[in-house]
C-alpha cells in the first residue's frame, strides 16, 4: 500500500476540516472558468455575424473627397481596372430638432433609391423604398435620440441658419455608418433632388470605390 506524502496529507486534511472554503473554492473556480468560456464564444459567433452582416452591404474600400463632379466622373471610375464598383455621393450637416425643442448634430447624406445602390448599401426596415423630394430617410440608430416612424415631419436647422421641414419616409439601417451611441451624431438620407433643395447643388462631393 503507498503511502502520502506528509505534503499531501496536510493538503486532504485542510480540505477536509474547511468544507464550505473548499466548497466556495471549487465554485468560483467553476463560474470562472464558464465565464471565459462563454465571452470567448459569444466573442467568436459575433464577430464572425459582424463581418458577414457589413460585408453584405458591399463596403467602400477607399472614399475620395473632392471639388463638385457629376455623374461622368463616376462613369470615368467604373471604368478603371480594378474598380468593381464605384457611387457618387455628398453629404451635408445641420442640426435636428428633438421632441423637447433642443437642436442635435445631425449629417444628411445623398443616395440613389435603396434598389439602386451599389457601395454602401442601405438597408429599409420601414417605410418607402423610393424618396420624393422634401423626404428623409433616419438611420434606427438614431432613433434614441430622434423617436420618430414614417410619416412624421421633422425640422432641420442648416449650417447657414435656414430652417428645413422634411417628411420621414421610412427608417434604415447603415452597418458603414456609425452608431449615433459613439459618434453623438443622427444620420438621414435623401435624395439628389432633396439635397439640391437643402444645399444648391446636387453634384457629388465624394466618390466611394470598391
């Protein structure tokens, strides 16, 4: 018959006369160690989900900012090797007037109708698929901020202190975009006609190439 050691004796024996330490041990050791495990998991499953979900908006791999261009220019792009797609857009900023009267930041930006888009792409989760002059699209992220559905009229304060109202057509979901959380600002879209009635020109300002 083997004997143990006296090392292991004293271990058994401190075990054994301190039930519920070694109980309480065994547990927070057993949570721990479930705890990795399922942020590990979690970790691997969305980023996985993440990159698959913004990957099926076909991203922009490189954008250019410039002078104003029309759609020539674009068509110039489209042709060069290499480029798989490439879409004229321009944006413009102001601010938004939330529900308790206080102004926001907010960064209205041209695209085609949803069917139509090809880097980028917007997804509609409610609403119209096409927009009509003196409509706007809002981004669901911004939403916390600007609890609004179809239908609704906001008003927008341009950066030259003109004063807009828009009708929302419907709610949308950007994975290019920032989250209105991080970036603490709404994102809305509209058409080329809209965006010549808000800036004065419905020329691009930036060109988003894959």
């Amino acid at each position: 018959m083997t004997m143990l050691s006296p090392r292991w004796i004293k271990v058994l024996r401190d075990l054994a006369s301190n039930r519920m330490r070694t109980l309480l041990v065994v547990l927070s050791i057993a949570v721990g160690v479930f705890a990795v495990g399922s942020v590990s998991s979690v970790f691997i499953l969305l980023q996985k989900d993440l990159n698959t979900d913004y990957q099926s908006s076909n991203p922009h791999v490189a954008v250019i900012y410039s002078d104003y261009f029309d759609e020539d220019m674009v068509y110039a792009a489209r042709k060069i090797p290499g480029v798989s797609a490439a879409e004229g857009r321009s944006s413009y900023s102001g601010q938004v007037e939330l529900p308790d009267g206080s102004l926001y930041p907010i960064s209205i930006q041209e695209i085609q109708d949803i069917g139509e888009i090809t880097v980028d792409q917007v997804r509609l989760e409610s609403g119209s698929p096409t927009l009509d002059r003196k409509e706007i699209y809002i981004d669901r992220t911004g939403l916390e901020k600007l609890p609004v559905q179809p239908g609704d009229d906001i008003r927008i304060q341009l950066s030259d202190q003109r004063t807009r109202q828009l009708r929302v057509n419907g709610v949308v979901h950007d994975v290019a975009a920032f989250s209105t959380l991080f970036s603490g600002t709404i994102y809305a879209y509209v058409s080329p006609e809209t965006m010549e009635w808000l800036r004065g020109t419905s020329l691009y300002d930036q060109l988003l190439i894959t």
